[in-house]
C-alpha cells in the first residue's frame, strides 16, 4: 500500500519535450545513514533540439533519485564538492531535495532560460507539457512547505535516517531547514554558511547542523571567496565533524 503521501504526489508529473514522464526524484544513498545532505530539487539532463527552424536546449532526462550519477551535472559536483572532500562515499549519506520534481529554470540570458525554451516549444507544438518554472527563492521554500505531502514526505525519509548530522546545500535549503525568512539568512549569509555546527530539531528530528554554499555558487566566477572558504572548512573543521557523526 502507498503511504499517504505517495497518493499526494504521484510517481509523475508533467512530460519532457521527447514524451518521457517527469518522474518524482526519491533520495539516494543510504536511507539509513548518520549523515544527511539536502538540496533544493532535482535537476536535468539537458539536449539541443531543433523545433521550426529553432535550435533550443531542453530537458531530455530528470534525476530519478537525488543528485543521480550520469544524468546531471549536480552528480558530479556533489561527488566533487562535497562527498571527496570531506572523505565520504555514497553509502555513508543520504541525499536528498526539498522539492520532489523537476523545475526549469529560470537563470540565464535573457528569453533563452530553460523555462523560456519550454514555453516556446509548447507555443510551437501545441503540447503542453506540465512542467513549472522556478519561483524566486521565499516562493519556493513557500512550495516546499506547503505541497501537499512533501512535508510528509521529508519527515518519513529523515525519520528512517535519523541523521545525526544535515548538511544543506544553498540558502533556500538553509531557511527551510531554520524556519527563518529567505531574506534574512541571504542577508546576513556570512553569519549562516560554514559556521560551528548547531542542534537544530529538522522536521521533528533534534540533528547537528552545517549549511554549506550551493554546488552553483562554487562552481561560478563569483563564487570565488565561498570556494577557498568551502575548500578549507572540507580539509579542516569538516572532516572532523563527519568523522564524529559516522
């Protein structure tokens, strides 16, 4: 029997441009892990295809489980960023989204951001698709909480896991997990990222935790500072703490 948020979010939603279904994004790893890492939601695989005469990227492949090898690039940056530097492997975490489906987003040049091209090849086919857009940051953590099911959803993963320590990727996950408006932590994220870990009870469950910088961050231009920062707390005050937690 499904549980009940299984009947609140279905194991699809929405279709991509090549007709597969937008599959719901289960966690990955070990459900039973003392380490827990949570992202924002799922990403994709992304492809060029030509609709009337327009060359567009879009999505052709959605991660079935979070940060999945070999579909996104979020695989491998979690894998890079987080999981080698700190000395862990797959099997000693559980990894998880927020959001349990796909968005499109909505960063980038201008009418050319994967929501544009979405909504452009829904113009140009007549298909319509299902598949959202990225809200700014306070509305997605708002989504986050008030899904039907997902908070349901969350509770029953960590609640299996019963973490002893979070690491949250980013500052939306950051506010979901303090219960604190985006503005402030965004605001004031240097008091926030990086700091000694904190007891914090995360959807019913009294856990230690660390918010770390987004994958998206280190990897850019101006992420420069977050990165020497991210690299020396990985060599340094983070190994120890995963030690201690395993």
């Amino acid at each position: 029997m499904p549980k009940h948020w299984q009947t609140l979010l279905p194991p699809t939603r929405g279709t991509l441009p090549n007709g597969q279904p937008v599959h719901r994004t289960d966690p990955s790893g070990n459900p039973e892990a003392d380490i827990a890492i949570m992202g924002l939601y799922p990403a994709a695989k992304v492809g060029q295809r030509t609709i009337g005469g327009q060359a567009m990227n879009l999505p052709v492949e959605v991660e079935r489980t979070s940060f999945e090898h070999g579909v996104s690039e979020s695989g491998r940056q979690i894998d890079d960023n987080y999981l080698t530097p700190l000395g862990l492997t797959r099997d000693l975490v559980l990894l998880l989204d927020l959001l349990p489906y796909f968005l499109a987003n909505t960063r980038g040049p201008k009418d050319h951001t994967m929501a544009d091209n979405l909504r452009l090849y829904e113009g140009l086919t007549g298909e319509t698709l299902g598949i959202e857009a990225r809200l700014p940051a306070a509305k997605m953590i708002k989504m986050a909480r008030e899904m039907p099911g997902n908070l349901d959803r969350l509770r029953d993963y960590l609640g299996r896991c019963q973490p002893k320590l979070v690491l949250t990727l980013g500052v939306e996950v950051a506010a979901f997990v303090r219960e604190e408006a985006f503005s402030r932590v965004s605001r004031e994220v240097k008091q926030y990222l990086y700091r000694e870990p904190e007891v914090l009870n995360v959807l019913g469950i009294d856990t230690q935790v660390v918010h770390l910088a987004h994958p998206g961050i280190l990897m850019s231009g101006r992420g420069a500072d977050w990165r020497i920062q991210h690299d020396r707390w990985c060599e340094g005050a983070g190994r120890e703490l995963v030690k201690s937690a395993l």
